[in-house]
C-alpha cells in the first residue's frame, strides 16, 4: 500500500470531496445506496460536510477523509449514530474506484475500530452490507467483524456485521 493519510473531514475539503464524488459515483451507486442529485454540487457537498462535522461537535459522526500521497481524497471513513449511552456506532467506508485492492479499506475499517476504542471509548461496532459487496464483507472479516443477521428485502439480502471491541 502507497503511504495514504486518514484524517478528520474539514470544511474546506468541499472541493476536493465534490471530485472524489463525481469521478466515483457510478463505482459506489453499484455498492452502497446512491446520492440525491442536489449533493452533487459544490453547495451540496458543503451542506453534507457541515452536517457531518455538526455531528462530530454532538458527538454523534467522526468522518475522516483518506488522502494519497498527493492530497488527493481517495477514500471515506466515518462512525456514524455513535451511542455512548450503548457505546455502539456503525461504521461505514468508500473507497475510489482506483484505489481499489491497495488495502485501503482495510486500513480505514482498522482506523475506525481504533478511533472507536481511544476516541469515543466505544464497545460495539456494525456495518451493514449489501449481499453482492463480497469486497466489504472480506474486509469486514479480515478486521474481526462477524455475521450477525441477515436482512432480507424482496428478493435481496443484505447482511449486518458485527464487531465487539
């Protein structure tokens, strides 16, 4: 793996987010639910990035940003709906398209379970999976996350990992 940086999301990272965006939305629409059109414009990402950091100041999100040697956003990370009353989150990741079999998934997911534990002092994690993102569910595994139920919806199942800290 290249040498990458994971930090926490900035308001100024709007541009560089909008990018990462637009040149994956095609890749990530065949993983993970897609985007309203409205977030794709410079207003809409700096809209979700106040929202996300407003999280953060709750203590509700911590979104990072992974970045190349370059500077360049080639991946998310975030714990999102973190209960400390539970101490649980839910982890979620995307990672560009070009970027892809690099191991970066992996670092961030081992990113997260580590800000989960120092950070937030957190002792459950979950991560739910659509059935056809065979990447996600094996980077899930090879962080120690286990199947906990399966989730079906018409004819398609999706799965919830489940990690305890």
């Amino acid at each position: 793996m290249k040498p990458v940086r994971i930090r926490t999301l900035q308001s100024t990272d709007a541009e560089a987010l909008l990018i990462f965006e637009l040149d994956n939305r095609e890749w990530f629409e065949r993983h993970i639910d897609a985007r309203g059109s409205e977030f794709y414009s410079v207003q809409g990402v700096t809209d979700h990035i106040a929202a996300y950091l407003s999280g953060f100041a709750a203590g509700t999100w911590h979104p990072f940003v992974i970045e190349d040697p370059a500077g360049n956003i080639v991946g998310r990370a975030n714990l999102k709906g973190i209960d400390r009353s539970e101490r649980s989150a839910e982890v979620g990741y995307r990672i560009a398209q070009g970027a892809c079999g690099q191991g970066l998934a992996t670092f961030a997911v081992r990113h997260l379970i580590q800000q989960a534990q120092l950070h937030w002092n957190l002792k459950q994690l979950v991560a739910d999976v659509y059935a056809g993102n065979i990447g996600s569910a094996k980077v899930l595994e090879r962080c120690g996350f286990l199947i906990e139920q399966t989730q079906q919806e018409g004819t398609v199942q999706d799965y919830r990992f489940s990690l305890t800290i």
